[in-house]
C-alpha cells in the first residue's frame, strides 16, 4: 500500500483564509495581524478584553520517552483536537514553534504528521512570523550592551570572570559552546571566556513563553542576573537598562499566532522552549487565550513525561495558575519493541514478548502523571505493521496500572481515526475528578526539589551534587530565590541520565553537573550527566538533504 509523505499531504491542504479560522473562535478579523493569508497574529488588546470570560478544560498530551521508532505526540495533539472539534466540541490546539536547530539536525520538520497536521507546514518549520529571530535579537541585544558597558568604563563594577549571560543562536553549532570573545585589541573590548546556547535555552525564551502581557514581560527581562560584582552581589538588566529595549523586539513575538489544521481548526502555534533543556511548553499567553476562547483546549508538553509533562505541571501550571482536566500519554507498539530490546530493523516482525517487556516504561509514566492528580487515558498511535496480539498486549498492561488505552488512527483517517479518544477525554475533562496538585511545595529547598524529581519521577536512588553546586543553591536561597521551581535539563532518551538505558531503570543516580539561576523566568536550571544546551549536529545532518526542487517547492526537510 503506498502512503503519501507528510509534505504531499500538506500542500494538498484546502486552507481557509485565516480571518475564517478566527472566526470559529470569535476573534474578530480587526484584532487580527495577518502575515500572509493563513497566518495571523492576534493582538494584545483582543486578548486583554477576555480577562472576564471563564476558562475551557486544559488537556495535556503527552508521551513515553521517544525512541528512533517514534511516537507521534504533536500528531496525535493535533489529531485529538480535529476528533473533539467532530464530536461536537469546540476545540482549540496549543502547540510550539519549531526550532532551526534539530529541522537541519536531525529530525526535520516539527507540525504533526499525516491527514493530522497543522499548515502551513512549510512555513512553521522555517522562519514563520520571526518571533524566534526575534528572541534571539533580544537576547543578544543584551549580551552587546553587557560588553559595551564593560568597554566604557564598567561603572556597575562587573566581575568580567562572572558575566553568565551567554549568546544564543537558532542552530546547532557545538563549536560554538565554549568560545573566548574580545581578541584583537583594546579597541574590541576586554578577553574573557563565553559561549553559546541554542535559542530555544535562552532566559528570554523562557520568559516570552511564561509572561502574562507585555508590563509583564518587560519586568522579567528586567530581573535577568547577568553577571556578578567582586563581592557577588548581582548585576541585573535593568541595571544596563537594556530591558526596555528587549520588550521593544519582542513586542510583535509575544502576540500568539493563529494558523489551521487540515481540517481547519483553530490551532495556536506559539514559543518553542525545548524540554531536554528548558520548560518544553508553548506560551502561557497562546494557552490562557485559547481557555477563554474554546470549551477545550489540547496542549501539549515536550519529549516524555518525565521532562515535558513534569516541567508542564511543575512550572508551567504552578506558574500561570492552570488546572489541566486530563493527560493523554502517547505511546506506539513499535516503541513499546524497542523498549523491551527490539532493534529498528526487525521492528516489523510480530513480537509480543517484546511488547511486554517494554510495557514498564509506559506503566512509570502513567502513575508518575497520575501522581499529580490528573486522569490519564493512553492513546496507542497505530502503524499499519501492528498486530492486533501486540495491540492486545499493550491494552491489557495499560489496563494493570488502572487506565485505558485507545487505538488512533488519526495519522491515516484525521479526526475520524480518533472519535473514541476524542469522546473518553471528554468524558474525563467534563466529569471533575481531576484533584490536580504540583510535584512539590515551593518552601522545599531547592536541592531537596532537585532529588524529589529524581527520586520520585525518575525513580532514581539519590541525586548527586558536590559542594560548589549546594552552596550555590543555598546561596540562591538566601538570596530569596528558595520558592522557585527547578528546570532539570537532561536527557529525553531515558529516566535515568544515560541515554541508553531504556525502559524503568532503578538504582540509578541522577549526578547534577552544572546549576543555573534563571531569575526572569522564575526558576533554577539543574544541567545534568552530559546533556548540552548547544546541540551539535549529527554526522549526517537533515541540512545535506534539503533544497528547492525543480518544482519550486522545498524537499527534504519532512
């Protein structure tokens, strides 16, 4: 049976004009900022006029860890917005911007997949309506105002040895890490040692993605710690009075962006904070509008459950104030194989041994995700090589941990693939029994919220940091940053901290290598084993496949 790529489907998409998009909503045509004719902004003062209207049910999709088998969490977010929207269910989608990086890394492009995706595809995965370009100007705007204030005199008495305000850029480039600026002379400014993260790790990103408006927005740019004095008391961007410049290019990037699916539902496609390295969430702004404007909203968090739907509960919701109705973790027969030892090759071949044993991984997901008083329903994202005794297995394991798990056939048949799943997750948003509650309580120490992650959803024996690393954090503490919530960047691949080891692993230790204040966006960053946040490019990077093909059209990114 021939399939049709993701691309062909794509462009065969019968758009409607994004006023007509907006409509389904009620946003009126004047209150949006088109960027061609199926994309738009929707402006502040639209947004602020719905302060009074009450919110819709928050759904959470989210995933088992990912394997190169694939699991199809953005499709299937896509796909369950299309099956409410069938139902009956007025339904909006909140989803994150792609980044340059992994498009030309490795995996190409990032908007769902099959007859459940959201258009234009092309353009989502590329530059888009800039707000990415623009969070990296923002950012970089004041790393320059940081070295020029050093140039002329230093008058805030910047420790140079102590700037933490690295550079960013929306690519992987790991030459880039560590690098020394200001060679060549006086007239290029004093040497020092610095580097580079990718955007999506940026401090502004982060903020854009967790600020209420724009007041709020230039007031946690201005919190930003951006270096030390010798006495290391903090030197803050306000103090450089860079922020209100900052908010000054990202105005246009703080005001969400409306676009469609292929079935031409109402999709927000807002911020795109990776979850390995950041909070993995679209933006509070995309998601606190879609609840006033849609009874349902379906959202989703990045990577597994233990990275994104952690970070969605623990920062995200504690943060914003939100109260998800329903989780739907995401899992597939063919990543339920490799779990249980299975290589990608000879993932075609009926294996329900296979199947069994990788079933734990699923099972730690769903009690960790229920931890958090959420209900969760699984959704099997179906291959046409699964069997119907391998899919039996999946739902009877599913069945054990007090769940259910429903076949979805969205990527082949859209909205009509997942009517089940669209009908039993309204039936768990509207029933009330969410008892939602976050991980731990913001007056625990930083390190012991550190080892409550490790220990209870990584099921790890102990965290591991050396003395430095404690006295930072205390010394945060004292500082009054205690109450904040911690961002572990870490592997997506695994529980534990060592990408290889699949499936539930226990007696493992979670070692944290490097911690990171993140005073604008209100939380601590916990780097931990080898996890970077500037990717490197892999040996064949996607970028060697992509051109513009005789057609005019762009090849090889999908």
């Amino acid at each position: 049976m021939a399939f049709k790529t993701d691309i062909e489907i794509a462009r065969e998409a019968k758009k409607l004009p994004i006023q007509q998009v907006g409509d389904r909503l009620g946003i009126p045509a004047e209150h949006l900022l088109p960027y061609g004719h199926d994309k738009a902004k929707v402006d502040q003062a639209f947004i602020d006029s719905l302060a009074d209207r009450p919110d819709g049910k928050l759904i959470l999709v989210t995933a088992i860890n990912p394997t190169p088998a694939g699991e199809g969490k953005t499709t299937t977010t896509v796909g369950l917005g299309d099956g409410l929207n069938r139902i009956g269910r007025k339904t909006a989608i909140c989803i994150r911007e792609a980044s340059l990086g992994p498009n030309f890394g490795m995996k190409g492009g990032a908007a769902g997949g099959g007859y459940a995706q959201v258009v234009p595809m092309e353009e989502m995965n590329l530059h888009f309506t800039g707000d990415f370009h623009a969070i990296t100007s923002a950012h970089n705007l004041l790393a320059a105002m940081i070295d020029n204030h050093v140039y002329w005199g230093n008058a805030l008495e910047i420790d140079t040895r102590r700037i933490v305000w690295r550079r960013v850029m929306d690519m992987n480039d790991r030459a880039l890490r560590d690098v020394t600026v200001g060679l060549g002379g006086v007239a290029n400014g004093f040497a020092r040692a610095a580097g580079f993260d990718i955007t999506v790790a940026s401090e502004v990103m982060a903020i854009l993605c967790l600020a209420r408006d724009l007041d709020d927005l230039q007031s946690r740019l201005g919190d930003i710690v951006v270096a030390y004095r010798r006495d290391r008391s903090p030197v803050y961007c306000r103090d450089l009075k860079a922020d209100g410049a900052m908010t000054v290019l990202l105005r246009d990037a703080m005001q969400p962006n409306l676009v469609q699916t292929l079935e031409n539902n109402p999709a927000f496609v807002h911020g795109g904070p990776f979850a390995n390295i950041a909070h993995g969430c679209n933006s509070v702004i995309a998601t606190r509008t879609a609840l006033k404007l849609a009874d349902y909203v379906v959202t989703e968090a990045g990577f597994g459950a233990d990275l994104g739907a952690e970070k969605f509960f623990d920062i995200k919701c504690r943060k914003a104030g939100l109260t998800p109705s329903v989780a739907v973790i995401v899992a597939t027969v063919r990543a339920m194989k490799m779990n249980g030892g299975v290589a990608k090759a000879d993932l075609g071949a009926e294996n329900v041994g296979a199947v069994e044993d990788g079933c734990p991984n699923l099972g730690r997901h769903i009690a960790n995700v229920k931890g958090f008083g959420v209900p969760v329903v699984v959704a099997i994202n179906h291959f046409h090589s699964d069997t119907e005794a391998e899919i039996a297995a999946v739902q009877a394991y599913v069945t054990e941990q007090g769940a259910e798990a429903i076949v979805c056939r969205h990527w082949a048949d859209g909205s009509a693939g997942i009517e089940a799943l669209a009908h039993r997750v309204a039936e768990l948003a509207d029933s009330g029994v969410a008892n939602f509650a976050p991980l731990y309580p913001d007056d625990m120490g930083l390190f012991d919220k550190i080892e409550a992650i490790a220990k209870r959803i990584y099921h790890a024996d102990e965290g591991l940091a050396d003395k430095a690393i404690r006295d930072q954090l205390r010394s945060w503490e004292a500082a009054g940053y205690g109450h904040y919530p911690v961002c572990m960047a870490k592997t997506q691949y695994s529980f534990s901290t060592d990408p290889n080891l699949r499936g539930a692993p226990t007696g493992h230790s979670v070692p944290v290598r490097e911690v990171r204040l993140s005073a604008g966006a209100g939380f601590i960053v916990a780097i931990c084993g080898e996890i970077m946040t500037m990717p490197g490019l892999p040996r064949v990077p996607a970028a060697e496949s992509i051109r513009i093909g005789a057609a005019g059209f762009v090849e090889g990114l999908f």
